[in-house]
C-alpha cells in the first residue's frame, strides 16, 4: 500500500462529503486488496487514542467492515470485529490495557444524532475509539474532531478489490497528523 498522493486529488472520482468540515490535514491511498485495507485499519489503530471518532464512508462492499477488522486487531480488543448492521453497535473491550473499539453501523439509523442518542455514543467516546459506518449526517456533532475515510472503488466494478481511500481528519486532533505516512 503506497501513498498515492499526500493530498487529496480533485478528481470526480474521490468523493467530497456535503457539510463536512475543513480538513486540517488529508491523505488519499491506494488500496489493492482485502489484506491491504485491513492492514491499513492495523496503522491506523497506532496513530489512534482515546476520543477518537472515525467516519467510514463507502458504497456496500466497499471495505469498511474489513478496515474496521484491522482497526480492531491493531487495537488489541477482544471478539471478532464484524458488521453490527442488525444490532447497530458493538463493544469491543481491550484486551491490552488501551481503549476499547465502539463499532457501530448506522445504515439502519435515519435521523441525526437525536436517532443514536440511545447509543450513548457521546458517554463512550471520551474512553474509546468510536467507528461509525454510514454515520455522514448524523454523528458530526459528537465532536469537534474526527477522522473521515472516505472508501471509493478505483474501477466502480464489484469484481475488482482496488480502492482509493481519502482520509481526512478535521479539528484540532489532527492537526500535524501525517496521514499519509500510513
């Protein structure tokens, strides 16, 4: 997995997010392979601590649930990291001594935040790393600070595992990151 550019191409073909932030600091990669994105959730779970949200975006099959798989194997947590589609968030308690994995899949949930308050997301976050798959529109107000992959089909074709993964992180948090170093 290379960096393809330590700045986000403005090509039609990454994807923008309406009413997202300014990024503080942007990555797109290039991703081959299911064992290359869930290599790069294990790179990502280093740079990752307590308080984090991360935003997974990407049509289904994109990748987000094996990036989250990764994330969870970096991060030391306990259980298999699967889609929590039908039960919408799972916790994943670590086993290392580090924060826990809240993984929780928001395609199911309509409305905004005032939909996922029962989650207790906002309880959760300060001690964990929350992952939220589908969660553009309705978690942005959990914090100022967020990391947003943005997971898109190099070829749009379903048969073909390349992927073009735009990360951007927004908010003081991310300030300085190098993301594309991942």
């Amino acid at each position: 997995m290379e960096a393809a550019h330590p700045s986000v191409p403005s090509t039609p073909s990454v994807p923008s997010v309406p009413g997202d932030a300014t990024p503080v600091s942007e990555a797109a990669l290039s991703v081959d392979s299911p064992e290359r994105m869930q290599e790069l959730g294990r790179r990502l779970a280093k740079i990752l601590r307590p308080g984090d949200l991360v935003m997974l975006t990407g049509e289904l099959g994109a990748g987000k649930t094996t990036l989250t798989r990764g994330l969870g194997e970096g991060l030391g947590v306990r259980g298999a990291v699967t889609s929590p589609t039908f039960v919408i968030a799972r916790v994943h308690p670590s086993l290392v001594g580090g924060p826990a994995l809240v993984h929780v899949d928001a395609y199911r949930l309509g409305g905004g935040l005032d939909e996922m308050e029962d989650l207790d997301l906002d309880v959760s976050l300060p001690e964990s790393v929350v992952v939220v798959e589908w969660g553009d529109g309705k978690v942005e107000e959990l914090t100022d600070d967020r990391l947003h992959l943005l997971i898109h089909r190099v070829t749009g074709d379903t048969d073909d595992d390349r992927r073009t993964v735009v990360l951007r992180g927004v908010g003081e948090r991310w300030t300085g990151e190098d993301l594309g170093a991942l």
